[in-house]
C-alpha cells in the first residue's frame, strides 16, 4: 500500500501571516481610495451636465468638513499609491540600459516619482491660474 | 558541552503520514555554535535528538537549492541561515509554504517538476546546424539579456513567497517563468513561439498580481518578478498586435 499522503496546508488568512503580504493588501487597498476619487469627480461632471444650481449644490457639498477630512485621508492614501507603483515599477518592465550601464531600481523609481511630482504641480499651477 | 555553551530552541513542523492526520509542532533544545547554520541545528536534531526528522540537504553553499524552508515564517535556504540571529529567541521551521507536505520538512515538488519539462528548459535552434559549420557566437550584450535568468537553482523558495501560486497550484510561477524566459530572449534560441503559448495560458503570466516577494527573497538575485512582468507586456502586444500584422496560427 502506497503510504504517501501529502498534507495541503489552508490558504485561509494567508494575507495576516507575513508582514510583506500586509503591506501588499495595504497598497492594494488605496486603489479603492483612487475609485472612490473618480467617483466624486465623475458625480461633480454629472451635476456640470445638470446646470448652475446642482453645480453649485455640489460644490457646495464639497464643503462639508466629512467632505475635508475624506479629501484629506484620499490624499494621503493616493500619495502611498503612487510611491509603492513606482515602488515596484522596475520589476515590471524591461532592463533600461544607458551608456552601457543598467539603470539601477531607484533611479527608475526616483524619475517615476519625479515625474507624478512634476505632473502634479503642473496640474495645481494650471488651475490655479484659471481660478484667478 | 562546556558551561558556557548556548542553547536554542528550534521548532519544527513535524508531519508523518503513517501516524498523523495533521501537522504538529515539535521543540527541540540544540545546542549551537555562532557559525551554524539552521540546516546544522536541524542536522543535529536528526544526528543527536530524533532520527526520524526528514528533510532535503545537499552542498551547504546555497548552490545546490534543496535545503528551502519556511523558517520564522520566511522562505529562506536553510544553509544560509544561521542560528545566531535568532538566539536567545526560538527558531521556527516548517516545510516549504504553498506546496504539499510530503513528510516533516521535505515538499512534494512534482507540479514544478512538471512546469519545468513544460517550458522547454534548453536551446532550441533557429535552424539545425552542423559541426562543421562551427559554435554558435554571443556578444557580451546578448549575454546580458539572459544571464541573471540563467542563475535559477530551482530552489523553490519564489514558489513559497508566491501567494496567487498558493492559491492556484496550476499558476505556472515565479521559476518556470524566469527560466522560460531565460531562453526566449537567448539569440541561440528559436523556441519562443512554442513557449509563448505557456505564457499566454491559464496557467500563465497573468495569475501574477505584481506582489513581488518571489524576488525579495530569491537567494541567487534573479528577479523572477520582472520575468513574470516582462511576459505580461510580450504577451499583451502579440494580442493586441496581431490585429495589425495577421500572422496565422493564433490559438
């Protein structure tokens, strides 16, 4: 009789039992935040559509001090969203080679993040400037 | 032993299918020298404490890759590792994660032994080739391409930092994809279009979520990750390209 029995372990929690897979789940979940985000801005687009009086409701609605501290904890959850994609973004694409040399993981994150930096300061002068 | 000998204590995961339904813990007391290693410790329980502990060991230099355990909960090679880390706090040592066990400490690797037959781990000519037409020539840059692919001990460890392989045993994985890609970027090898089918399976490159703990803990640097990833965007441009360029054959 053939006495091998191989035992599968459960998969049950798998994401609690290792600190590199909570950080996973962590990162993952801000892109609930980044969803979150486009709706409000889609809901604001949809009462654009709708005429000056809903605009203005719901700009208004923006106003809410829920609404502010939402904004706030989005922000922070977007910002940690950006930092891990770029985080991992050398691991998902092919070798960059300048001069000979591979480009190191850092200086792909680091110009990635330099990048959303710049995208976004760019995006806050621009509207600034029209709201002036 | 002399008095000031230091003492840690290593659990292990025992499983024995002739006697046990389920895995248990068990707890030896080992005592240990600043340059051992946890494969030495768990030597020494097999030599000195119980001879009936199983698991696989060979070269002791993180060459060979059988000796992968779970130890404190990491995928580590067990002759890499060493006691003193851990001391005066207790060791943990379990069989490898996300694969079967088939006995204490020993994994049943047969799926990946499976996987690695199914990718065509060798060169396979453009076009055959005669002796006397001479060896195939690589400049320093195409060797570039592969190398660090080429690095794979078959360890396992990626196997058991890879949850979506945990959670679907057929995900063809962080090694087998590493390797197959080893080959498919070699300018000797003409096989890509045979092993490309594997990537864009099921069982592909797909069930990869970008975690990216294989390559963390990969012990010979091959970052099986960016492997995985690469064969996403190879895979997803021969999709979305073949409406340009109608090349027949698309299964």
């Amino acid at each position: 009789m053939n006495k091998r029995r191989p035992y599968v372990r459960s998969m049950d929690g798998w994401w609690r039992k290792n600190p590199f897979f909570v950080e996973y789940m962590i990162h993952e979940g801000t892109a609930l935040f980044v969803a979150a985000y486009a709706g409000i801005l889609l809901n604001g687009l949809v009462h654009l559509s709708q005429g000056e009086a809903a605009w203005n409701v719901w700009l208004l609605g923006l106003k809410s001090s829920w609404y502010i501290g939402f904004h706030v904890l989005t922000l922070i959850a977007l910002g940690y969203h950006t930092y891990t994609w770029f985080k991992i973004m050398p691991r998902t694409m092919p070798p960059v080679v300048v001069g000979g040399q591979r480009l190191s993981a850092w200086a792909i994150t680091g110009s990635g993040l330099a990048v959303a930096a710049a995208a976004m300061a760019a995006l806050l002068g621009l509207v600034w400037g029209m709201a002036r | 032993m002399s008095d000031n000998q230091k003492v840690i204590e290593i659990e292990v995961l025992r499983y024995h299918p002739e006697k046990d339904k389920e895995p248990h813990k068990q707890v030896f007391e080992v005592p240990f020298t600043d340059d051992m290693s946890v494969l030495q410790g768990v030597q020494y329980i097999k030599d000195y404490l119980d001879g009936s502990l199983s698991f696989r060991w060979s070269c002791r230099m993180a060459i060979c890759g059988s000796c992968g355990m779970m130890i404190n909960g990491e995928p580590s090679l067990s002759c890499q590792t060493f006691l003193r880390d851990y001391y005066p706090a207790r060791v943990r040592v379990e069989a490898l994660s996300h694969f079967p066990i088939e006995r204490d400490l020993v994994i049943n690797m047969e799926g990946f032994m499976e996987k690695l037959e199914s990718i065509q781990p060798y060169i396979i000519p453009k076009e055959p080739r005669t002796l006397q037409e001479g060896e195939y020539l690589q400049t320093p840059e195409q060797l570039n391409e592969y190398e660090q692919f080429s690095s794979c001990i078959n360890c396992l460890l990626c196997y058991a930092a890879c949850p979506q392989f945990g959670l679907n045993s057929s995900f063809i994985g962080p090694a087998a994809t590493a390797l197959l890609h080893r080959y498919n970027v070699d300018s000797r090898d003409g096989g890509k279009a045979e092993r490309m089918e594997l990537i864009n399976s099921e069982e592909g490159v797909f069930n990869c979520t970008a975690v990216g703990y294989c390559s963390e803990v990969c012990p010979k640097h091959v970052d099986p990750a960016n492997a995985v990833n690469q064969n996403k965007t190879i895979s997803a441009a021969d999709y979305f390209l073949r409406f340009l360029t109608p090349k027949g054959g698309a299964k």
